[in-house]
C-alpha cells in the first residue's frame, strides 16, 4: 500500500519538524513572558542568580575585563550574556532569544549523539522527548546558565562518543575542551573530567599505553582551557581555584537546609547562626565570598555534617529525589501566567515527597492539576521506559551506556540536599534517549506479537 505524500513528508523531514515544535513550545513561554517590557525584566527575570549575571554582564561591557568579579562566579555566561549587550544595548529579551536558538542547537546534538547509539528513529524519538521537556523549555527564558551550559556539555559528550567508536585523538582534544568551556560557565563540571578519563582508559581494542596517554592528553587540555580564569584568580584573589561557591553552597543551603528540617527554625534564623560560627572561626564580614571564607565554611559545614551525619544523608537523599521527581509547576504557572493555587513556602528544606505530594494536591487550581498530571506523567514515562531501554541497550556499544548512566549518578550525586527540577536539565537528554530506545523496542515488541496472534 502507497504511503501518502504527508506522511512521507513528515517521514522525511522528521528532525526539521521537530526543531520546529521544540522552537514554538520555548517561544510560547518567551512571549507570555514578555522579556521586552522592562516591567516583566525588573519582575520575573532579574531575579535570583540572574542578579548577579545581569550586573556582571554590564561591568565587563563597561570595564572591558573581570576586575568586579568576586571569586564567586565563573566567566563564561557573564561574558556571553555581556557579548549580545554589546550589540543589542543590553537587551535581555535578545539573550532569551539567543537561549532558545541555543537549545535547539542542543536538541541536535541529542539527536546526534543517539545516532551513534541507535537507529534515526530511536535519535527522532530522542529529540522529540527532549523539544517537549518543559523543564528545559522554562529555564531557557530564564538569565541563568542552564541552557549554555547544556551545549556545551552536550558537545564534550558527543565528541566523546564519536571517539568512543572511532578511536581518533581528535574527538578526544574537542570532548575536553568543550567540557572545559562548560566548566568556565558552571564549575559543576569540574570533576566530570575524571569520568571522561575513566572512559578514555576503559576504551577496548586500544593499547594501554595509548589510553594513557589520551587520558593525559584530556585532562592537559581541559586545564588549559581553565587555566586563564585559575591564572585570574591566582593573581586577584591567591587562589588557583575556579570558584569559592562550593564551601558557601555546602554551608548556606546544604546544612543550612537540614538544619531547618532538623529544628524547624527559619533558614534566615538558621543562616544567620551559621554566619556567626564561620565568623568566630575568622570569616570576613566584608568579603564574604573570598577562597578563604570558602575554606572555613567548609570546615564548619564538616563538623556540623559530622555531629548529624544521619540527619544529613538522609535530607541529601531526599534532595536527590526531590530533584527527579520535582514538576517544576510554579515556574510553569508563573511563566505562563496561570493561577496555581497553594505553594510549597519552602522547596529546600521542606518535607518529604509523599507529604509534598499531598501538600501539592490541596487547594490546587484546576489549571495547576492540570499541569502538574502533565508533567508527572511526562516524567514517570521517561524514568520506566529510560530503566526498560537501559536492559534493552546495544550490547556492542555498552560503553555509551556506562557514559550515560554515569553522567546521571554524576549529577544526581552532587545535588545534595537542595534538590530542585532545574538541577536534573544537563542529565535529562541522557534519560531521553534511553526512553526513547526503550519505547521503541517496547513498540516494536507489541507489534510483532500482534502480529502473531492476528496470524500475520
């Protein structure tokens, strides 16, 4: 039977139409957002980190270097957010722009990165689940660094990949620098570089010898590309360090959360004593985000694990969980302007999932349900058929899947005890295309044996 001229259309020009779709659903959040109107830009976008970016950004313009950097935060998105302010007269609603063509670049990358693991229908299924990810679709109109994050990452990991079925020094060089692009905009990838090394030593049908030498050649690389920001800091501030955001997160939202599930108290009454201590252990009042406050927020956030060592891995694991099972409704209510009914006060530090779950449902608006089944379903879809595509992965190319599996445990180890949707954006893809290998072999399945019991 001849196929119709529409579904061979749609057949042939699959990624096109869906590069199409991922672009409306990320522009629909875009123009209810409204990034023109200076109102909405003080109200819903330079909020949070963004008021850090968006500052940072205009210094560089203004300054033409980093010198009103503290050790907090890394260069990479201040300096492109800073790129399009330079053509656009500081134009936020052009950097979301940017953003949105950015996770369409993503979405390919997904596609291809499937392609060298599966089928194209498999790598189609795998962009289609990532363009209709609504996590990925809000923090693209958000001033943080999700999104060029993502690039970046995905390109270190395609490349990877390529060298993982090609063997060519090459692939190697561009894996570890883009990954150290990625880590100059969100230093949470700075360790990444001993997974990606760990995989280069693994690679089967290569010399010893020759492993370890690709494994050096990665992490030389990936320093190099660090190393100009580590030189800054070195000669600013008398660290050759990246960040000194780790000891601060550590004590001011990981501790600081347990011990408001712990004792009940506020996180204002909670960070405030935890101020306290790290000053009488000498912390400065003044610079607060220096490498050496780091370090003595660190010790105190180490003895403070120490004495609730229980009460701490169990608030981590359940960060964890909140990160994967997090709908991420109120940002999507917010964005598209949606009455949601109740709020959870305090995502961080607040109770369980089942309690948050029953919390949730009360006094939800019916358009606040409705999203919020929407989304649970499209998460709970991803995780059983990721697990089903998972056992059901090439054997022959089962060091792909190590790769994938890892980046997941990766990062959902480092999100600690603040777990938040947002958090599980770089690993997603990953789960996107191990769901969609596992739909497809589930399809696939059911179709052969309907086929055998309608005797065909």
């Amino acid at each position: 039977m001849k196929k119709s001229k529409p579904w061979q259309f749609i057949k042939g020009h699959g990624l096109l139409l869906i590069i199409i779709l991922a672009f409306v659903y990320r522009m629909i959040f875009f123009v209810s957002l409204q990034p023109w109107n200076s109102d909405s830009v003080r109200d819903e976008v330079i909020i949070g980190d963004a008021l850090e970016y968006h500052p940072l950004a205009e210094s560089i313009l203004q300054s033409k270097s980093f010198e009103n950097f503290t050790s907090l935060r890394t260069p990479g998105y201040p300096l492109f957010v800073a790129l399009i302010y330079s053509f656009s007269a500081s134009s936020v609603w052009l950097v979301l722009l940017f953003q949105i063509i950015i996770s369409l670049v993503s979405l390919y990358l997904v596609y291809k990165i499937t392609l060298l693991a599966a089928s194209r229908k498999v790598a189609l299924l795998a962009a289609f689940l990532f363009s209709i990810d609504t996590t990925q679709a809000v923090w693209t109109v958000e001033l943080y660094t999700e999104t060029l994050f993502l690039l970046f990452f995905l390109l270190s990991i395609y490349f990877l990949c390529k060298n993982i079925q090609e063997r060519k020094n090459f692939h190697i060089a561009l894996s570890a620098i883009f990954l150290g692009v990625a880590t100059l905009i969100r230093p949470i990838s700075s360790l990444f570089a001993v997974v990606a090394i760990l995989i280069i030593l693994v690679i089967q049908e290569t010399k010893l010898l020759k492993r370890i030498l690709n494994g050096i050649l990665y992490l030389l690389l990936f320093l190099i590309i660090l190393s100009p920001w580590l030189i800054h800091n070195y000669s600013k501030h008398g660290e050759a360090k990246l960040s000194s955001i780790s000891g601060f997160n550590l004590l001011f939202y990981n501790v600081a959360f347990t011990e408001v599930s712990k004792s009940g108290r506020t996180i204002s009454e909670v960070r405030s004593e935890l101020h306290e201590v790290a000053v009488r252990q000498g912390a400065d009042t003044v610079s607060r985000h220096s490498f050496a406050n780091s370090d003595i927020y660190t010790g105190v956030a180490k003895e403070y694990i120490r004495a609730n060592f229980f009460q701490y891995v169990k608030r981590h694991l359940m960060g964890t969980v909140n990160m994967f099972v997090g709908l991420g409704s109120q940002k999507v209510a917010e964005k598209l302007h949606v009455e949601l009914g109740t709020r959870n006060p305090e995502p961080f530090g607040g109770p369980g999932i089942f309690k948050r779950a029953i919390n949730f449902v009360r006094g939800k608006t019916l358009a606040g349900l409705l999203i919020a089944v929407l989304l649970g379903l499209s998460l709970l879809v991803n995780y059983i058929f990721a697990v089903y595509g998972a056992f059901l992965f090439d054997r022959n190319k089962v060091l792909i899947l190590i790769l994938f599996i890892l980046i997941i445990l990766y990062f959902a180890a480092l999100t600690g005890v603040v777990g938040y949707d947002r958090y599980r954006i770089p690993f997603m893809p990953f789960i996107n295309i191990l769901c969609a290998m596992g739909l497809i072999k589930a399809f696939e399945r059911l179709k052969v044996r309907s086929n055998y019991y309608s005797g065909k």
